[in-house]
C-alpha cells in the first residue's frame, strides 16, 4: 500500500476543521437522525468537504463517512480497497450546546487494521496522530502512555453510562472502584486524552467504527491496554458496535477488567 503522509492530511484536516466547525460552534441549528443522534449543517459540510479533497489526493481509495447512508456505509466497509472512516464532528450534541468537547476523527481501514489515525481539537489546536512509522504524536511531539503507580481505587475513570448495561451501571454507581468518574461526549477525543494521561481507565459500552477506530488506534499505539467486554479486540471493520474497556497501564488494566469481570 502506498504511503499516506500525516502531514498531508493534517493540511486537509486542519483548515476545514477550522474553516467548517469554528465558524458554527454553539451556532447552529439541530435535527435528529433514526437513531436519534443529532445531526447539523456543521457535520455535513465537513463531510463533504474532506471527503473531496481526499479522494481527489488519492484516488485509489474510498471514503466512509458517518452521514452516509446505512447501504452505502455497508458496502464500503467491507472493501478490499483502503477505505477512509470519517467522523466529521465527533461530539455533536456537545458542539451545538457550546460544550467545548468535541473533533473530528479519520482513520483509514485496509485489510482488517487501521494504517493511520488523526483526531483534531480545533479549539485547543491539538492534533493526534499515529501511524506506525511515527508512532503516537500529539501536534507532532511524541505521545506515550506511562505506569501511573495509582491503583484502581486512586483512578480517574472516563465512563459513559448510557450505553451500558443497566446493572453494570447501577453497580459502578453504587460501588465505584475508582476515585472519580467522567463523561465528556466525545469517544474519539476520550480515547486520545487517555493517551495524554488525562484520564486512567474508561469504559463505552457500545460506540460505531468511526467513533472509535483513529482514537483507539493512537490509544493502544501510545502504549494503552483495551479490549471489549468479551475480552475481544475493540477494532472491527465492521459496523456492528463495540464496547470498550481500557486503562492506561497493565496494573490498571488488569485491576479494572478484574472488577468489571471481563474474561480472561
């Protein structure tokens, strides 16, 4: 497969996150999607935009985005063909309240693994990359994840209730293992603070393949521990959900999957 500079997409991604989202942050209008996730003007031109440039620097691939069609994104998906999965605002709802949570998220899938990811924060001007010649960067210095000494009880944990089991739910309430817990709104921008450390463990019971796959890549090539509830790998070129449960280091990690009782 032919290579796909950093810095090129960085000057794709970068200018039309600046130039698309900035402009309508907290200035936009919503509707909801089927699946009752909201949707702007924001995350549809920023589709489009990226989309074409893309496509017009490497033609040999094709693109998957978030606000296609269910067909279209199932016939992508399964392409032998390097496919780009865009999440053009990850965080939407977070976006159009004047949350200051929110990026957009690009991978890019071939043969069942993710070559590349890039996540970018525009209002904090930070980009996160990994590729597997550079390994993990944050605005082009290197990223990695570190033994924190802290046990699971001394943790900050990103968790994202909504989508998890009501009982696992009821229980990390009533008998939180951690020492306090978060929920920004953003999975990709979850996975890459966890990689800056801002975070220690974090558990997602059920995101989409572009919610997931440029963050999780950078996480785990950071050095970061992850897999699902089932004790499976989190990526799947697929479209069907995944949940996720990570930590920041090996103690951690085996700390957290013990209490949640993930199979080993």
């Amino acid at each position: 497969m032919q290579p796909y500079p950093l810095s090129e997409l960085q000057d794709i991604i970068l200018p039309a996150a600046r130039a698309e989202l900035l402009p309508r942050f907290a200035a936009v209008t919503r509707r909801h999607k089927a699946d009752g996730s909201v949707l702007t003007e924001a995350d549809l031109a920023m589709q489009a935009r990226v989309a074409g440039q893309l496509l017009q620097h490497w033609p040999e691939t094709l693109f998957l985005g978030e606000e296609m069609t269910r067909p279209e994104q199932q016939a992508l998906i399964a392409a032998s063909k390097p496919v780009w999965c865009l999440d053009p605002l990850d965080g939407t709802s977070n976006f159009v309240a004047g949350i200051p949570y929110f990026c957009v998220s690009l991978a890019l899938l071939h043969e069942g693994v993710v070559q590349l990811g890039l996540v970018y924060d525009p209002l904090r001007d930070e980009c996160f990359t990994a590729d597997a010649a550079h390994g993990a960067l944050l605005n082009g210095a290197a990223l990695g994840v570190a033994a924190t000494g802290l046990s699971l009880g001394q943790s900050t944990a990103l968790v994202d209730f909504k989508r998890l089991d009501a009982r696992l739910a009821t229980r990390l309430v009533t008998d939180a293992p951690y020492a306090s817990q978060r929920s920004f709104g953003s999975v990709a921008l979850d996975w890459c603070w966890l990689a800056a450390g801002r975070g220690h463990v974090y558990l997602h019971g059920r995101s989409k393949v572009w919610d997931y796959a440029a963050g999780h890549f950078i996480f785990t090539t950071a050095g970061g521990y992850a897999t699902t509830l089932q004790a499976e790998p989190v990526f799947s070129q697929a479209l069907t959900p995944r949940s996720s449960v990570a930590a920041v280091d090996r103690v951690l990690f085996d700390a957290w999957t013990d209490w949640l009782e993930v199979p080993h």
